[in-house]
C-alpha cells in the first residue's frame, strides 16, 4: 500500500474498491424485498508491487478495476454466484477466450473471521461448481483474507494463464461493516456479499488482448476499422465523403491524406494492422465505388461504398476473427 501524512493524520492511497462499497450500501437501510443489491464502478487502485515484479501493462501499480459488489440474503447466494459465473463465461467467449477455472480457499494465516464460516462458503462455491459441472482446480491457501473465491484464469494465442476474473464469497466484511437489511420477520439481518470483477484489471485484459491477437486486431475489437487512402489530391474531398458516410454510422475510421506514394500508404496500413483500406483514385472518385483492400487477404476488388458497409457491418455484428 501506498501511505501518507496529512495534516498530522495517517492515510493511505485506495488499494482496493471494498470499502466503498460498503460506504455506498450502508447510506441507507435496505429492505429484503430491494435484494439483491448490485453496485459496481470502475475503480482507480493502487498497490506498490515490487519494482521487479512490474511487467508492462500486466502488472503495474495503479489500475482500472470493473468491480462489483453484490448483496443478498444467505438463499439467494447460490442464484448470484451462478449468474456471475455465466457472464465471465459470455464474456470470454466473445473475445474467443478458452479458460481454466480455480478454487482458492483459506490462507494459512492472516485471515478474518472463523474457520468454520470459510469451510460453509467454500463448500458452497465448490457446490455451485459441481452443479454447472465445470472442471476446477483447488487452489489451497490462495483466497483473499476476507474469503474463498473463484479464479477464471484466460489462455492467449501462445497457451499462456492469465489471471483475469474473480468471484469471491464474503461473510466477513457485511460483519466488519456491519451492515444490515429488514427482514420478512421485521428484524435485522446481515447481508452476504459476493466481489464480482470480470475484467480484472482493465489494462491487464487490454494487455492480454494485444498478445492474443498480435495486435492483428479483427474489425469489431480494432481501434481503426477503416483507413482510407486518396491516390492524389483531386480525391481527397471523395475521400472525406467517403469517410464522414463511415464516420456517420459509427465506424472508426482515419483518412490518410499525406503527399506519399499510395504503395506507401498501403503498406504503412498493412504494418499498423488496419483490417480494411479503401483505396480512392480518380476511377473511384467519378464511379463512385471504392476499391477495398483487406488486411488478411489483400484487394478485393471494387464495389459500392454500401456494398462495403453492408461487408463491415456484417463483420461486426456477428463479431468475426477474419
């Protein structure tokens, strides 16, 4: 952690979300009938990680983490966890990730809480586990202080693990905290809380994506979709037509104006692994069509600028690799 002086008092840098949420749970008193409740935020944290451990943008010290925090009464538990397993499920399947899956339960030492609250909320991740019938491994004494959880752990292209979503169960701060909620019976209860980040942290999964695709992005996930590439001047207002139409409809799209030669451009594309270039000559510009060259599979050929959009627009909504 990161500490601090401030006017004769003791502080420290956020390095982790937790607490507030807690805060945000506790400004008010909940009802059974409100659960669950689900908060999340996009949290700023900071850990001072040894400087050798730092690797690029997989480990750094200070982050971007999609945190969740959900509380619940003890029956709706089992309903949570699984909701929360099949969007990391949905999630990783989009991006065309395979993953492996982890138990971790309670550290050695340094824990909060009693032995035998751990040994009931790691016998009920293991039994939600079961109950999808996915394959998991234990991982002994790798839980977070608070509580057991459940650690999804992505493969890229070259079969390396990455640590990126975790669900954990928690007993303990909703005690620490604590926090409350009215009953059916009228009185107060204490809640459970599930800690939810898909992502994990967001530069990490980033990160992760470059290497899983080489920065060969496919065209719904590329920071550039489209770049286009006037032969001349006299088609640079067809090319700026041609790109605010892209533009409109919510393509990313950049124009490359320079006075280069078009093979230039071309190639200088190809290296910054746009998936498509249009390439516009005076031919283009008087026809009207585009001449549309692909990342992967070089010029296709000529054909209307809808023709082309109707391609793309394809491409992105099925969210194709190719």
């Amino acid at each position: 952690m990161y500490f601090t002086k401030i006017d004769e008092a003791d502080y420290a840098v956020k390095p982790m979300n937790c607490p507030g949420g807690m805060l945000v749970y506790k400004r008010r008193m909940w009802s059974y009938r409100e659960f669950p409740v689900r908060v999340a935020e996009l949290g700023l944290v900071h850990r001072h990680e040894l400087s050798g451990a730092l690797h690029g943008l997989m480990r750094v010290r200070c982050f971007t983490q999609d945190d969740a925090h959900l509380f619940m009464m003890p029956e709706q538990v089992p309903t949570e966890l699984a909701n929360a397993i099949d969007l990391a499920d949905r999630i990783y399947k989009v991006f065309g990730f395979k993953y492996r899956i982890e138990l971790s339960t309670r550290p050695e030492e340094d824990f909060m809480g009693e032995i035998e609250t751990w040994d009931a909320a790691e016998k009920i991740l293991e039994d939600i586990l079961i109950s999808k019938d996915l394959e998991y491994q234990i991982n002994h004494g790798d839980g977070s202080f608070y509580g057991p959880k459940i650690d999804f752990h992505l493969f890229d292209s070259l079969g390396r693990s990455w640590q990126c979503a975790t669900i954990q169960l928690d007993f303990q701060m909703p005690e620490r905290f604590e926090l409350e909620y009215t009953g059916a019976d009228g009185e107060k209860h204490r809640p459970v809380m599930i800690h939810r980040t898909m992502l994990g942290s967001i530069e990490r999964f980033i990160a992760i994506l470059t290497e899983h695709f080489a920065g060969a992005f496919p065209l719904w996930l590329a920071p550039v979709q489209v770049i286009v590439l006037p032969i001349t001047e006299r088609t640079h207002d067809y090319a700026s037509s041609v790109a605010d139409k892209l533009v409109s409809l919510g393509f990313r799209v950049e124009t490359d104006k320079r006075n280069e030669k078009i093979g230039f451009k071309i190639r200088e594309a190809q290296m910054q692994k746009v998936p498509y270039m249009l390439v516009l000559g005076d031919n283009e510009a008087e026809s009207g069509l585009v001449t549309v060259r692909k990342r992967l599979k070089g010029d296709i050929g000529e054909m209307g600028l809808d023709g082309f959009i109707g391609i793309i627009s394809t491409e992105c909504a099925e969210k194709l690799y190719e």
